[in-house]
C-alpha cells in the first residue's frame, strides 16, 4: 500500500500546482481585462473631452469661408488623433524599440501647450495674425506666405516640443532617448489645426507649414531632452 500511494501523492502534487498556477492566472487576466477595460473606457472620455476643447479653442476662426463639413471633419479626425493617443499613455503601450507611451505622452503635452498658445493669441485665425506681425509681414513681403508659414511653423512647434519635453522628462521615468517618435506624434496631433488653419491659402502654405512644424518639433523634443539631461 506504500507503494501506490508513494506513486499517486507527486501525481497530486503536480496536479496541485497546475490547478493553482491556472487560477492564479485567470484572476491575473480578470484582473487586467478589468484594468484595461476601464482605461479604455478612460481614454475615450478624455479623448472626446479633448477633442471638445480643440474645436473651442478654434471657435473664434473665421469659418465664413469653409463648407459647413469642415468643422466636422477636422473636429472627427482630431477626436480620433487624441484617443488613440490617450490610449496610448493610459495602457503604457510599448516595445522593446518603440516607447509608444511615452512618447505619445510627450505629444500631448505638446497639443496642450498649442492649445494654451492659441487660447491666448488674439486672432483665432493664427497665420493672418502671424502676417501681421514684423518678421511675419516682413517674411511674407519679401518671399512669399509659404516661406513665412514655413518659419511661423518651425519657431511654433519648437517651443512647443522643448516645452513638452522638459516637462515630460521631469517625471522619475527616464527620457525618451529618441526625438524622433515623440515628434512625428506631436506633429500628427497638430495636423488637422494646421490643414484647417491653411483652407483659403494654398497647398504651397500648408505643406510648407507642415514642414516647419515637422522640423520644430524634432528639434524641440531633442533639446528638450538634451536639456533635461544636462540639467539632471
């Protein structure tokens, strides 16, 4: 009888471990689904939310010279821009190559400190006050609204990336060590303003100043985290 049960009690044994090794992973994925679900459900909101806010901040524009979908088609694309990249940062999406999260957090800070500028300038219609000002009406005499959209885009989104940066990389976390990502978010988040912001112009003005957001952003995010890291 020894014999048996000295055979049967590992077979128990194993079969212990199994089943507690299984439950234990279950609760862990109820667990996460749960998490995840109310992230998500998080993201939504303030995706929407933000959306909501962008669409008020451009409210002043002059839109007595866009077709009525306009409005709705940009404020639809941004909605969509700014949910996925809350979703981005509320699940700490990543890869071993990628800093998906982090990155997108850094372009939403970008996005709010665009959307505190704009609060703040005195015309809604961005480029006409840029024009009116000295170097803008200067840039735009002397070689054209393309080029002056091309500078007013570049000096833009370099705050407004050295911003994101620094106060992105003033968490315990470490800095993103690539500019790169961060940019091309920050600059995917700003394209609708700039393509609603260029309707009446032309496609010179708003490729050139998509240019210039691109290259800002870039070296906004790099000296930004350069700077951190001195700082550090």
């Amino acid at each position: 009888m020894a014999g048996p049960e000295g055979e049967g009690t590992p077979q128990e044994l194993r079969e212990g471990v199994r089943a507690g090794i299984v439950a234990s992973l279950e609760r862990d994925l109820a667990q996460r689904g749960g998490r995840t679900a109310r992230r998500l459900l998080v993201a939504g909101a303030v995706g929407v939310l933000g959306a909501v806010g962008v669409t008020l901040l451009l409210w002043g524009h002059p839109y007595g010279h866009h077709p009525s979908w306009h409005g709705v088609l940009f404020g639809a694309v941004w909605t969509g821009l700014l949910v996925v990249a809350v979703s981005l940062v509320l699940l700490e999406v990543r890869t071993s190559a990628l800093p998906l999260a982090r990155s997108a957090e850094l372009a939403l800070l970008g996005l709010g400190l665009a959307g505190l500028c704009g609060a703040l300038c005195p015309d809604q219609h961005f480029l006409h006050w840029w024009s009116a000002t000295a170097p803008g009406g200067r840039l735009a005499g002397a070689a054209g609204l393309a080029t002056s959209a091309l500078c007013f885009g570049f000096v833009t989104a370099l705050a407004f990336g050295a911003g994101a940066a620094l106060l992105g990389a003033g968490a315990k976390r470490a800095p993103i060590p690539r500019p790169l990502l961060p940019a091309a978010m920050l600059v995917a988040l700003l394209v609708p303003g700039v393509a609603l912001q260029s309707i009446g112009t032309s496609w010179a003005v708003f490729w050139s100043w998509l240019a210039g957001c691109a290259a800002g952003a870039y070296a906004g995010v790099a000296g930004g985290i350069r700077l951190r890291r001195r700082g550090g």
